[in-house]
C-alpha cells in the first residue's frame, strides 16, 4: 500500500496529506482527473470525462464516432489473440503498447512494472521511445502522478504537463517532447498492483470518456495476460531448473512412477547409473531393476507400502542393471500426492554407491583375512617350535627357527598384497635361494608360471626353505663343485591340473656312513604335504646328492598351514 509522503520525498503528516489531496481534489474539480458531465442520449444519462475542455477549448474532441469504437474493439480482439499465441512477456507488452498507441491515436505509450517495495519501476516495454529508454528504472515520487493513479486505482490524466503544478515528472518525458498523460493502473488477478499503462501525447490534449473506459478495459485484459505469462515464465524457469539438476546430476538415478509404481518418466541419471534408455524403461514397472531375490520377496511392494504410509521408504539395497550387473544404490522412495491427498505417483532418487559399497567389502574381507592370517602365523610358528628338534644346542635352535620365520615373512609380504592374492613358484624358489646366498652358476631353476594358493603357497615355501638350509649346510650350497637344479611343470590327473615340483642336488660327496635322518623338513616333505594339500612327498638321498620330489593338486585354499597333524617323534633330529 502506497503511503502518502511531503513533497521532500519523506512520510508527510495529517496536515501535508490533507494538502496532497486538495490538490488532488483541486486537480479534479479543474477537470485534469477528467471532468465529469452529465449528458442525455437515446442510450440515457452517462457521465462523460471532459479532461480540461472548459480551460482547454483548443483540446476539445468530439465524442468518439462509432467506426472508431469498432476500430477499438478490433483493437482489442486483435490484442486478445496474439496474447493467446505468444508466451513470450516482452513481445506481448510491447505489442500491447503498439496496439494502444494505434487506437488513442498517440505518439508515444509504456509500460511500467513496479519493483519490490513500490518506490521504483522499470520501463517493461514501450513504443516511440529512444533506445535505451525502454529498460530504465524510474523512481516513484510521492508526487507524481504513477504513484497517484495507483494510489486511487484509476486512470489520472494530465493534459499539459507545463501547467500541471499537482505532479513532478521527470526529465525524460520532457527530453522526448511529451505534454500529455494518462496514466491507467493495471492489477493483477486479486487486486494485487502490478504497474501502469501510460500513454503520452507531444501537445497538449484532453482524454474524453471514451478514453478512458478503454484504457480502463484494455488495462482488464493486460493484468490476466500478464499474470498468465509471469506464470509461464516461473514454470520455464523451475522446468528449466530440474532440466538442469536432472541433466547433470551424474551418478544419481531419478525415477517418476505412476500410483501403481510403473514408470513415467526416466532420467539421464537413471540412464547412467541402470542402462536402460528412457524409451526402454517408461512403462515397466520399477520393481524389475530390484534383484530377483528382491523381487521373490515382495521387497519392492514393502517398500511402495511403506512410502505411502510414511510419505517415504529408504532404499539401500543391491538392484540390477540392463548388463545384469549389480549396482548398489543409496535413495529413498517418497510418495507424490494430488492436493485431495489421493496418491499422484512416487519419486525414486538414489546416489550409485557400487564403488565404495565394494571397496567396504573388500576393506571387510582383508580385515577378516588379515585377523585370520594373524592367529594363524601364531599356530604356525608354535606349531614350528613344538617339532624343533630339542637336542639342538641353543644357538642352532635359535638360528633354525630363525630362519623358518624368516620363509614365512617372505611368503605373507606376497600373500598380502591384496585379497586372495596368490604366490608364483619362481618367486618362493628364487627367494629361498638368494637367502642362503646360492652362487647363481651353480643353480638352475626351470618351470612354467603358476600361481598357488595361500594354503599351498606357505608348505611349498616351508619345504623349499628346508631344503634350501640343508643344501647350505651339508649340500650343494655348502660344497664348491656341488650344483642345484629345481624344475617343476603342470599334470592332468583325472581332470585335475596338478604341481609336480622337483628339486635335485648332484656333485655332492656323500660320506659312506652317512644315515638319513628324519627331522622337521622330512616330516613336512613325506607327510605334511600329503596331508595338507592331498599329494604326494618324497626325499630319497642318492650317491651324488639329494632328489626331493613334491606333487599336489592345484586347488583353492586360503588356510594357512594346519596344526593339527600328528606330532613328531620326541627323538627326531631337525635334519633332512
């Protein structure tokens, strides 16, 4: 609501406004608001806005003849029209201004848009105007005669601004030749004021009833088109708004469904996180990117259920893509419903959460892995001390199991470099080797790539670390012109794919007495593999050297070496 204010521009009080409207009241009885007279025609008595005729002889008009009411209502329908074809606010004002100029006959016409709190507007659209006018914001003076018009809601004309002392107007009117006003409100549909309409003449002239009466009903028709259009423009700018969330929200599934959860609508989003294209998905039901499992348990009518009971239902759950594959999807189903409260349809929006969901998993099963790894280190290497050979002195019992920790570091640091990661043949062979410092002329080493199993994977390092000491100690190693030749290649047993390792010393020199000997290396070799991998072990120390061989199928196993097997023989020495 537009208060009344000084001529300074601040708040004026009870004296100053009850000089305001004598003015105004003065204004009107010299007949600048249009004078009214009564007339008597065949159509009876109407009172008929005479603007200054009494002062203004020159500006007098006769009253509008009936081909130009014609010409007015044309006007109108013509304006009524193009409203209905265009939704483009600017181009309907500004065509709107053009027709309104046409049928006052006026040089010059505007329309002004009041901006938030009313004390400014800005010039919409207009017609005869230099560039750059059109755009300008104005201010609205208490005193002047916008502010006045929409303070009365009722076109208030001046017909020669020279004389008017009621009004300021400002400079621009005057730098473009303007000498006549009217100013005619427009208001929204419930009243609400959106601007005016202003029609300017560049000599003085006086609008008559007629006039008036049409700017009145032109001004009817503006405000609903304008309110439609604004209307039009909010939708476009919040379509535009989800257009661009939707389009670019990348990793996030959006979903519309009817009440009875089958899709209408299928984003891009959807598209990238499920695969299917919006042609392909609108019409299916939602259920059917659920798991089949999902689907068997009635998971995705739960879920709709609970949407509706409690306006939404979380879903974090593993679904199906258009591959086939898995993807894990964070979201929420929430339900949709029409201002009686009957249900419109859902919204289904989830983040694609598959990376980190696996990633969690993987970090679950390494964590597991390595608690598992850990207790069962712990059962090896109490497990190697029980069968250490108890007759050892202090020092080669030390430097023995030493030694065996040592292989099984070795064989955990390839283990661990990820879950279920499996250990080459060569790299247990080499390693074991390079750690008793083997002269590399004197080793050859042969064999296929194969990878083995944890559980597979720690035995063979054992036996290879067994042999590799005892080598260093009494054979091939230990002797300059001894040699170590180590082959191993892959069998088909019964439709199995088997290892056939063997390691063979020779240039060795055997001492005629020398009694093979049964310790913690023979035991694991002959019975340990048997055992623990279902093979086959066998040592044999012939005239030249040690042959070992060791054969085992080539089967899953993350287990680390059992413990469980029978114990050793109180009296068995750690020696091959």
């Amino acid at each position: 609501m537009l208060q009344p204010r000084d001529w300074n521009g601040s708040s004026h009080g009870p004296r100053q406004a009850k000089t305001f409207s004598a003015r105004a009241r003065r204004g009107n009885e010299q007949g600048c608001l249009g004078n009214r007279r009564r007339t008597t025609g065949q159509h009876g008595t109407t009172d008929v806005f005479a603007g200054c005729l009494s002062h203004h002889a020159e500006g007098s008009r006769m009253a509008v003849t009936r081909d130009a009411l014609i010409e007015r209502q044309r006007i109108l329908a013509d304006f009524g029209e193009f409203a209905l074809r265009s939704d483009d606010l600017q181009e309907v004002l500004t065509e709107g201004c053009r027709l309104v100029s046409r049928a006052l006959g006026a040089d010059l016409s505007k329309v002004l848009e009041l901006e938030p709190g009313g004390e400014t507007a800005v010039m919409r659209a207009g017609v005869g105007w230099k560039a750059g006018t059109v755009g300008r914001q104005f201010s609205l003076r208490d005193q002047s005669s916008e502010t006045f018009a929409l303070r009365l809601g009722k076109p208030v004309i001046t017909q020669d601004i020279n004389q008017e002392d009621r009004f300021e107007f400002p400079e621009f009117l005057k730098e473009h030749g303007v000498v006549a006003i009217v100013n005619a409100p427009i208001f929204l549909p419930g009243g609400k004021a959106y601007g005016l309409l202003q029609v300017d003449a560049k000599e003085p002239r006086g609008f008559d009833h007629e006039d008036i009466e049409f700017l009145r009903t032109y001004c009817a028709v503006l405000g609903p088109v304008i309110d439609r259009l604004r209307i039009v423009n909010d939708l476009k700018q919040s379509d535009e708004r989800f257009r661009l969330v939707v389009e670019n929200a990348h990793g996030f599934g959006i979903i519309l469904s009817d009440p009875d959860d089958i899709i209408t609508d299928w984003f891009p989003g959807a598209v990238e996180v499920f695969g299917w294209s919006e042609e392909e998905a609108v019409g299916r039901p939602v259920a059917s990117i659920f798991t089949p499992g999902d689907q068997e348990s009635g998971i995705p009518q739960r879920e709709v259920k609970r949407a509706r009971e409690m306006g939404k239902a979380p879903n974090i759950r593993w679904h199906v893509t258009k591959s086939g594959r898995r993807v894990f999807v964070d979201g929420q189903t929430i339900v949709l419903r029409n201002p009686d409260d009957t249900v419109r349809g859902y919204l289904k929006i989830g983040q694609d959460l598959t990376e980190r969901k696996l990633h969690e998993e993987r970090q679950t099963v390494l964590l597991a892995e390595l608690q598992h790894r850990v207790r069962n280190v712990l059962a090896m290497i109490a497990s190697i001390v029980k069968r250490a050979d108890v007759d050892l002195g202090t020092r080669e019992f030390r430097d023995r199991l030493s030694g065996r920790i040592a292989s099984m570091a070795r064989t955990q640091a390839l283990l661990t470099r990820a879950a279920g990661a499996g250990v080459d043949v060569a790299g247990i062979v080499g390693d074991e080797l390079a750690a008793q410092d083997a002269a590399p002329a004197r080793i050859h080493v042969a064999g296929p790539q194969i990878t083995l199993s944890a559980k597979a994977a720690e035995v063979v390092t054992l036996a290879v670390h067994e042999l590799a000491t005892n080598a260093s100690k009494y054979g091939a190693i230990a002797q300059p012109d001894g040699h170590i030749d180590v082959r191993w290649q892959l069998q088909v047993r019964d439709e199995q794919d088997w290892l056939e390792l063997e390691w063979r010393e020779t240039n060795v020199e055997i001492a005629s007495d020398a009694v093979p000997r049964s310790g913690f290396g023979t035991e694991l070799i002959t019975r340990r593999v048997p055992y623990e991998l279902g093979g086959e072990g066998e040592l044999v120390l012939e005239e030249d050297g040690l042959r070992c061989r060791i054969a085992f199928p080539l089967k899953p196993g993350d287990s680390i070496l059992q413990t469980n097997s029978p114990p050793l023989p109180k009296t068995a020495r750690d020696e091959l």
